[in-house]
C-alpha cells in the first residue's frame, strides 16, 4: 500500500479516537450509578442460551434430566465469564499496557494514550461485574468447582508466544490476539443482551458489559490502524503472519474445560458426548462469524500482497 493513499484513513481513525476519548465520560458504565442487578434474580429461568452449548443437539443432553440441563447451562454461564474474566486480565490488559508504555509504534497521541488509560478502567470494572456475576451464580445454583483447565484462546496465544525469542515479537502476538478478542466478543454480548429467556440478571450483567465493548471493539480497530501503519517491514509481515491465528483459537470449543466441569456436576456421559461433538469439530469457525476480522484486513491492506491472501487460507478463514 502506497504510503500516502493511508494518510486520510489513518486521520480518521485519530479523529475517532479522539471524539470517543471525549465522550468517555458519557458512555463508560463504571461513571452511572451502580445498579441493584440482584433485584433482577428470577432462579426459575435458564442461566445461558442452549445454542451456545457446544454439544446442544447431542442426544445424552437432551434427553438429561431437566435439572441437569439447568445445571450445564449454568456451567456454560461460568464458562463465558471466566473467559471474559481470562481475557481482560491476560490479553486486554497487558495490550493496554504495551500501548501506555509506547512498547508499540503509533501511539505516543495523547489522545490515544488517554484513551486506553479509560479502556482499562473499563476493563477493570468489567472484571469485578462478571467476577460478581459468577459469585452470585455458584451461590443460587449450588455449584463449585476446582482445578479448571486454561482457556484454549490464553494457552494458544501464550504457546505462540513462547515459540518466539524476541520481544516485539511477543507482544505483536499478545496485539493480534486483543484485536481478534475485542471484534468477537461483541458477538456474544449480543447474542446475550437480548435473549429474554435467560436469566434477567444474567441478561443486564451482559448489557451492562455490553455498552463499553460495543465502543471497544471500534477503538481497537482504530488503534490498529495507527499501530500498523507505523510497523517496520518485518513487523508488517509477522503481523500479517499472525492475525488469522486469534480466529481459530477463539473458535476452539473449549472441550477440556467442559469436561471437568461436566464430571464435577456428576454427568454420567461426559467423554461420550465430547468425544461424539469433538470428532465432528473442536474448532468451529462456523460458529463464528469473522467477517469482521476480514474487513479490518482490507482496510489495513494486507489482501493486497499474496502473502496476506495466503496467512488467511493456511487458517481456513479464505478458500484457496
């Protein structure tokens, strides 16, 4: 991409972040009034959407007894909140960090720097709501659990991380891994937000999250292509390289963490039923929709070389 013709996009983008830096205050939901979201408890409703289970129309599932089910669905709450809880503290957060820190090139704006010191209070804030969320579940469902294994997205990122010796390296993964978190994640808070049939506390606790990651996901667009822009050659390749990876991670099913918590809630068909659902697929990227991720790509330029093209076959996400 010629130089020049990103001058007026990448302009936009400090624009926008620049107006949304002034309305943090505005929208942030840690700056309103704490709401009394207990009120809203209703224990006869579902915890969680049964489309969101990985194994919704294996037949041990639905023919379990109902309270049972009810139980699985709450495990499928729990699972959604520690993710989001992992994926604050361990990927948002240090990507914050790296920012304020200018460990990344295109970020020394004030207004950028300014506006990612708000992100992580969003993000703290976020943590301490889904933390509360899921105290508040094991307690009305009767449900505790030990020893749970990482998440699938965290130890991917960190694996990859780890095959790598240098720094820059390290931390353009960990970036690549935020940008592909912050797009994806606003699919399921809206999938949540509106879903009537689960728990109205749930439903709110999602809304609430909801309202800031609906203006984070446009902010880490918008950061990205100040980052990228500003990327040596060989930074621009290895990133290239390296955004496809988050997508299939972040589609990984997360079979592991299922079952520990399945056996610990006394399932008597866990392995049976994973092992029918991951010989179908672990990593669904039907489930996902990406496409989000694809135009981000356009915008950056990286479909214009063959190189970009092929970074995205090699994970599925483009048809050879």
């Amino acid at each position: 991409m010629n130089p020049l013709t990103n001058q007026k996009p990448l302009s936009h983008s400090r624009s926008l972040l620049q107006k949304m830096n002034k309305n943090w205050a505005l929208r942030a939901q840690v700056k309103k009034e704490e709401s009394n979201l207990e009120s809203l408890l209703d224990p006869t409703l579902p915890d969680f959407r049964v489309d969101l289970l990985p194994f919704h129309k294996h037949s041990r599932f639905l023919t379990v007894a109902p309270s049972i089910q009810q139980k699985i669905l709450s495990c499928g709450w729990l699972i959604y909140n520690l993710k989001t809880v992992d994926i604050e503290l361990k990927v948002i957060n240090p990507v914050c960090e790296d920012i304020l820190y200018q460990k990344l090139p295109g970020v020394e704006d004030e207004n950028i720097q300014e506006i990612v010191a708000d992100t992580l209070i969003d993000e703290s804030f976020h943590v301490k709501l889904v933390k509360r969320a899921c105290s508040i579940t094991k307690q009305q469902r009767g449900l505790e659990f030990q020893n749970l294994p990482a998440f699938n997205l965290i130890s991917s990122m960190q694996r990859e991380q780890d095959s790598y010796s240098e720094n820059w390296q390290k931390t353009i993964i960990r970036l690549v891994t935020a940008i592909v978190s912050e797009v994806f994640i606003s699919d399921y808070l809206n999938l949540l937000s509106d879903d009537r049939k689960i728990q109205p506390f749930n439903r709110m606790v999602v809304y609430t999250h909801r309202c800031d990651e609906q203006a984070h996901g446009c902010i880490f667009k918008n950061l990205t292509k100040c980052i990228y822009n500003q990327l040596n050659p060989q930074e621009k390749e290895f990133f290239i390289e390296k955004l496809p990876l988050p997508v299939r991670w972040f589609a990984n099913m997360e079979f592991p963490l299922w079952n520990s918590l399945l056996e610990q809630i006394g399932f008597d068909h866990t392995q049976e039923m994973l092992n029918d659902c991951a010989a179908d697929n672990e990593v669904n990227l039907m489930r996902l929709d990406y496409s989000g991720i694809i135009t981000l790509a356009q915008e950056l330029g990286i479909f214009d070389s063959q190189h970009g093209i092929d970074s995205f076959v090699r994970q599925g996400l483009f048809n050879s």
